[in-house]
C-alpha cells in the first residue's frame, strides 16, 4: 500500500484495518465507501488502548457514525486533542452539553424556506438544493445533523422535474446551489441527468456544488466524475478543509483534477472549537490552500445546532483570530469571516474593525500596528 500520504500514527490505525486493504483496494473509493465504519464498536477495536477508545455508544443512537478508511488513517491515536478525531468521533458533549438557548435543529429555518422537498429559496437569485442525503463521512459538527435519521433530500427525477418547473416560473433564479448530503456521493447516472435537467432551465447560468469529498474521500474525484462535471460549465465547487492535517497527496490530486479541468473549487472552513480556534492553524490552512489554488471563501462561525454546540468559539474569538492574519497572510489567502444568522436572517459578515468611526466628512481608521489615521472625505461631499 502506497504510504507517503499518511502520518506514521496513520499507518497505526491502518494496519488495525481487518479487512483486506492492499494498494488496488485502497486506490477505489468504491471499497472505501463499503468498508467505512459504522458504529462505535468498530472504532474501539481499530484504536485499541488510545485515548480515544472510549467513545460513548449511546450518542450514536442519536447521531450514527460514519468515517472512510482514509479518513480514520489521518487521524493521531495517541493524541488526545486529534482534530481529525475531533471531528468525526461520536462525543457525549453532543447529547449532554447544555443547549445553548437558542440552539435548534433548524436554526437556519430552512423548513421555512422550503418551497418544495428539498428545495430551500432563501435569497432572490438563488436556490439551494438538497441533493442528496448521504456524505463519506459523518462530521459531528454538520450543521444539518436533524437529516441523518430523518432525511430531507430529493429522491428521484420526478421532484427534480418539479425543482425545474419552480425555476422556470422564477426567472430571477440564476444559480442552483447543490449540497445535501453531499452531491459528488450520487451514482453518475443520477448526477448527470440532474445537472442536466437544471443546465437546460434557460435562467440558470451557474451551478454550483458543495462537498467535502476531496477532503473525506479523494479517490471519489475520478476522470469519468471530473469528465461529467466539466461538461456543465460554468460549474464551482465549495469545498470543506477545516485543519492543515486534511490536506494530503490524495486531497491535493483530487482538487487538482478539478482545477485542470476549468473547475474553480474554493473552499469554506468553519470555525470549531479545539480543531482550528489558533492564528497559526488557520494561517498555515488558508495558505497551503491558495498554493494549491483553492480559494479561501469562508470561515464560518458554528451555527447554532443541536449537537454542535461545544463546537462553538465565541464570536470575539474568532474576529481576534481574523485580525491577526490579516497583518501576516496575503489578501487571497484571507477568507470571509461569516455569521449564518438565526430565523433565515441569511449570512452577516464580520471582518476586521479597520474603520471606528465617520462622521461629517472625516473618517478614523486603525493600522495594523494600532495607530489611528484621519482620512477626510472629498471637499463638499455630504
């Protein structure tokens, strides 16, 4: 099995994998996906006397399990802060942390918004679909954890004739965002007769697909995949590396194959508590995804979930955190700090507090460095 891609603490866990791994099987996503683990049981054996063997079983009772092989390689067995680990690992904070108050399985209120199954119009030119139900790997931080005993995606190409016929009778409609579940994780049959049946709606002018394969499952981005996608230009892709540690030889080659065929990926982080709540954990995430040409789009604060609330950084935190790499990374490097807002109040941005004040004609600026700037306004303007 090629080895250079993972940690030697990876190769720990790997070679705890009973089940017949060997390069060719671990080449093929499809052996992956039917190998992942499922339940905490599973997770004990494979971690053996680490800390993190004693995993809760009754969480998963509420919130199942899923990780690929891969996945579980990245992760440190003997590190009891393992961000890998962190995020995907059933944890009893999930089911007996104190609900924050306004913390909800729809905090979004996508229901709300939900013009058909599956379809959620929030903003005037566009939509959001939910695509698909399953994903590789189940993050315990999801901000859509009320779908995983509950599913809410479309399921046939009925309801995705009825999604065309909503966009066809509102033209102010001009991109279609997919996500789910994750969109990449559907046969290519399915996927290709969506893209198409949306592509032919003559308003819509972008696709734009979110995923968190490259990260969770890189071998899914294969050459008959990136040949489908390619053909229904002008096509992004949102995905979702939240620590350094996820970017290996395998997650850069699947989001270089995208890259190459004219596919621009970017790329939204959400900010998680002891996972990449430090300066120096994003700045080396944020650039090593610009030299890899993945845009940083997104930090997001932890929506206020159910399950997801230890998760949450305090929202001074993460502004400190903005501030501080905006004096020590470049602009390209620098996502967009967002809160998604409670009630359906849509994403709210929070960058770094460069203006204090304006007031008749004189503004009041701060440096990097602290100092405060006069800048005046054009003679006469109001």
């Amino acid at each position: 099995m090629p080895v250079e891609f993972l940690n030697h603490k990876g190769l720990f866990l790997l070679m705890r994998i009973k089940m017949n791994e060997n390069s060719v099987n671990w080449h093929s996503w499809q052996w992956q996906v039917s190998n992942s683990i499922f339940s905490t049981r599973q997770l004990k054996m494979l971690l053996g006397d680490s800390p993190w063997a004693e995993l809760p079983q009754k969480v998963e009772k509420i919130y199942p399990v899923k990780i690929t092989p891969y996945y579980l390689s990245l992760v440190d067995p003997d590190d009891p802060n393992d961000p890998i680990a962190r995020q995907s690992f059933p944890d009893i904070e999930e089911i007996e942390t104190e609900v924050v108050q306004d913390s909800s399985e729809d905090p979004l209120n996508e229901h709300e918004h939900m013009v058909l199954p599956g379809l959620i119009h929030r903003y005037p030119d566009r939509v959001l679909l939910l695509a698909a139900h399953e994903c590789a790997v189940r993050c315990r931080h999801c901000n859509r954890k009320r779908t995983w005993r509950r599913p809410e995606a479309i399921r046939n190409m009925e309801q995705i004739d009825e999604v065309c016929r909503y966009l066809r009778e509102h033209p102010d409609i001009r991109e279609v965002i997919l996500s789910g579940g994750d969109p990449l994780m559907l046969p290519l049959e399915f996927l290709e007769q969506m893209l198409r049946k949306i592509k032919e709606v003559s308003s819509v002018e972008v696709i734009r697909i979110g995923t968190r394969v490259p990260v969770t499952l890189p071998m899914k981005i294969t050459e008959g995949l990136v040949d489908l996608l390619k053909r229904y230009r002008p096509l992004w892709v949102n995905t979702h590396f939240n620590h350094p540690l996820e970017i290996t030889k395998w997650s850069r080659r699947a989001c270089e194959m995208l890259l190459c065929a004219g596919i621009p990926v970017s790329n939204q982080t959400v900010l998680l508590k002891g996972v990449n709540d430090r300066t120096a954990v994003l700045k080396e995430l944020f650039t090593t995804l610009q030299a890899m040409m993945v845009r940083p789009y997104y930090l997001f604060q932890c929506d206020k979930v159910m399950g997801t609330d230890h998760f949450r950084v305090p929202l001074s935190i993460g502004i400190e955190i903005m501030e501080d790499l905006w004096c020590k990374i470049g602009g390209l490097c620098m996502p967009k700090f967002v809160v998604d807002l409670p009630e359906g109040g849509g994403k709210a941005l929070t960058m770094p507090r460069h203006l204090l004040a304006i007031h008749e004609g004189e503004a009041i600026f701060r440096t990097l460095e602290g100092r405060k700037v006069r800048y005046l306004e054009p003679a006469g303007s109001d």
